[in-house]
C-alpha cells in the first residue's frame, strides 16, 4: 500500500484543483462541447457532435445513452449511429437503431468476459474479431432515421492481410490493409446517397476488425456507447494504445464519458488506492490522444442481497415480503475515488446515485410503476434510461447556460 502511496503523489494536481461537492462539478471544463453542440444545429452539411460513452454492462445495454441519444438527436438532429464492436461479439449483443450480423468463422477477442484471451489488437470497443474462413463477413443495416453516408472500419494491416469488401447499395469498394508492419488502420467510405445497410466480406485473406462506425454528415449528434458486460475500468488498459490513437484519430469525439464503477463497488474487496491509480492513469492516458473533455459519472446507485459485500452496511427501510437489501460499502468508496480525482484533476463529474435520490433510492425506482430499475436493483428499464437522460441532460443544459 505504500508503493501506492508513493505513485499517487507523484501524479501532480493542477493549479485549479478544488474539491468537488454536490451533485455535480466542473461542468465548465465541458464549454468546447456546449459550443459545438450549439453549433450542430446550423444548416449545411457538416461532421455531426459526437459523444463517446465507455463503460460497463449499464453502457453496453445503452442504459442511460439510449436515452439521452433520443432526447439530443431529436433536438439537435440525428448523426447517425456511431461507433460499434465489429460484428456480434457475444451471445445477447444488443444495439439500439441498427441490427448486426455475422456469419460463422470469426473468432472472438475481448478485454473481459467469455472471449478474453491474450491480443494486442483491440481498440476502443473492448472487443477484435479475426476470420479463421475464406469470405466471412460481417453487416450492419440501419433503421430509417440511422440510415449513414459515411462508413469508418478499424483493423489491423499488416503482412497477412490484403484486403475487404465493402458492400453497399452504391456497390462494391475495396478497403486495403496491406503493410510491410503490423499497425492499426481506420478507413472511410463515403456514399454519394444515405445508405441502409453494409457488409463487410473478409474475401481476401485473414483480417483482425475492431470496430466500426456509421455518421451521417448532416449536423446533429452522435453517441456512441461502448461498453462490455462486467468489466471494470482496469480492463480499458487492455487495450492497444496505437489502435486507440488511429480510432480517435477518425472518430474524433467532442466529448468523452466514462462510465465504471458499479462492478468495482460490487467486488468482494475494494482497493480504493488502486483504484486511484487506474482512473488517473487512464484519464492521463486518453489526454495524451485526445482533447476532447472528459466527463465522469459516478458509479448509481445499487443494492445487494449477498452477505458477503455486507462489511457492515445497514439493510434499506424493508418492503412488506420482500427480502431486505442493502447498499454495498464498496461503492460509497468508488465514488468517493471518483469525485476526488475529478476534483483534483478539473474534471466534469455527475453523480449517478445523487440523481437517483442517494443511498437506497434503487428501491424506489424498482418499485415505480412502470420500474425504472429492474428487480435486481443493478440494471435500468427503458424508462429508467429515460428518466436519467432527462436528469443528465437538465444539467448539462443549465451548465452551458451558465456559460454564457
């Protein structure tokens, strides 16, 4: 622990470090955002705002950004879908707008859960998949109002692989990975005509995809959500640095938000320090490749019925029949790292759980009618993700408002 100690104060704080209190702090760090934003709502073609959500299973089922891409693409107008895992990376893959598919013979990679294995060839999206046949491929098509006239894949080039396919109404094009090294590639398609659908045929050899992306360059917002069942923070280090440097490079997100913390506050023992550690480390890390501000959001809140996460904690007011939950002490210290660090670093921080009411308010969106959680008191209904887009997002416009 004191090795810890030790690395902690040699990260050092800006000048304008203040401590963050209440439900949220540092909203101004996002004013470059609110501008752009302000901007997405002129005439003309034009690259769309593009917000990019990674996170744990709350983003991967696009809880809360499902919500709040409705409610900003309905005022400011629809950019498309944005970034995806190549694919369908696992069993239950769900997206909202577009429907993907893949045909056999693809091998799986992923940062945590059932594909975890050793590559350095994942990206943003947590997760790389690898043809093991001749011609496999991928598709993804659009529901009407994400139909895209831009079209970004992310892969490995190098010696093995030539070449795909992209295939579209408008045809067929040929994207070409060949390289006399290994390193990330991202390409762009662009259509003369707002497209439905695309596959991608591996016809040429084996290729390593780690995602992909659809925009429609017509103003409006994007928000992307990348998330992966069960990973914690930690995990996003797996990740390969050049091939975060080239998908920021084509993505270009205006803002980034970052959305752990549950599964850390749910483990059987938490390293706060630790986890110190990692947040600074990976809010460094994704500075050093992008400028885009950074928002975080503290960890909602949640309950337990599992002695073992008890240390303590006192059960919530108990409900007639039902066996009596508790507030996991682990998460109180999860949050506890994260409104620190955004304070001594500048960084926009929104809590979750406040929103929510505070400690114990799982219950009484569970309880809702229609629920606004689910019986688990972990994961949100799509009324819930509503209500807390609705939350995210009154603050967000009352900051930019301030601003001016």
């Amino acid at each position: 622990m004191k090795g810890i100690a030790a690395l902690l104060a040699l990260l050092p704080l800006p000048a304008s470090a203040a401590p963050c209190t209440g439900p949220v702090c540092n909203l101004e760090s996002l004013r470059p955002y609110f501008a752009k934003l302000e901007a997405a709502r002129g005439e003309g073609p034009r690259r769309p705002v593009h917000i990019l959500q990674i996170g744990d299973s709350h983003t991967a089922g696009d809880v809360l950004t499902g919500g709040w891409r409705q409610l900003l693409q309905a005022e400011n107008g629809n950019g498309g879908r944005g970034v995806l895992p190549p694919g369908r990376p696992y069993d239950g893959y769900f997206t909202r707008g577009v429907t993907t598919t893949m045909s056999p013979g693809w091998q799986v990679a992923a940062t945590f859960g059932k594909g975890t294995m050793p590559s350095p060839l994942i990206g943003l999206s947590g997760f790389a998949i690898t043809n093991t046949v001749p011609d496999a491929s991928v598709g993804l098509t659009a529901e009407p109002e994400m139909a895209f006239d831009r079209f970004v894949l992310c892969a490995f080039a190098g010696l093995r692989a030539e070449s795909v396919t992209v295939r579209t109404a408008e045809g067929d094009q040929v994207i070409g990975l060949t390289s006399d090294i290994a390193e990330p590639r991202c390409e762009t398609v662009h259509f003369a005509t707002p497209q439905s659908a695309v596959k991608v045929i591996a016809d040429h050899g084996p290729v390593t995809i780690s995602s992909w992306a659809t925009f429609h360059d017509n103003g409006g917002v994007v928000l992307s959500n990348l998330g992966i069942v069960g990973s914690q923070l930690l995990h996003l280090a797996r990740t390969d640095d050049s091939m975060l440097v080239a998908e920021f490079r084509a993505y270009q997100p205006d803002l980034i938000v970052l959305a752990f913390g549950t599964n850390e506050g749910f483990g059987p023992r938490i390293d706060a320090a630790a986890f110190e550690i990692t947040l600074r480390t990976q809010i460094a890390r994704l500075r050093s490749i992008s400028d885009a501000p950074i928002l975080l959001l503290g960890a909602p809140d949640a309950l337990s019925r599992n002695p073992a996460l008890r240390g303590g904690a006192a059960n919530c007011r108990t409900i007639a029949g039902v066996a009596p939950v508790f507030a996991p002490p682990g998460l109180a210290q999860v949050r506890a790292v994260q409104r620190k660090v955004a304070g001594d670093l500048g960084i926009a921080f929104w809590d979750w759980q406040a929103r929510m009411g505070g400690t114990c308010f799982a219950q009484r969106w569970v309880n809702q009618v229609p629920p606004l959680m689910r019986g688990d008191y972990v994961h949100f209904t799509t009324p819930g993700s509503l209500a807390l887009a609705r939350m995210l997002q009154d603050d967000l416009t009352n900051a930019a408002h301030d601003g001016h």
